[in-house]
C-alpha cells in the first residue's frame, strides 16, 4: 500500500460528474494549477 503524503500532488484520476443536468467525465488534471474542492456524496436521502 503506499501513501500519499500532505505536500504532494493528489494522484490523478477520472470519474463521473453533472454538469447542468448531464453527466460528464472529468479528470484532476483538467483543474491542475487551480484550487480545486472536490464534494462527494454516495446516495440522497438514505438511512445511516
């Protein structure tokens, strides 16, 4: 296993995204050199 650590760059990867209403695919690396906040959410409205 290997770890990243706080002052290196976030490992790059691709994943789904909405933008207005549709789905997209989007990569870290479309955002390098902007500051960037990533938001995740697994489900609305479920039972924890």
């Amino acid at each position: 296993m290997e770890y990243i650590r706080r002052d290196s760059p976030a490992p790059d990867f691709t994943g789904e995204a909405l933008y207005k209403g549709r789905p997209i695919e989007i990569r870290l690396s479309d955002f390098r050199h902007m500051w960037t906040v990533l938001f995740f959410y697994a489900s609305d409205f479920t039972f924890v």
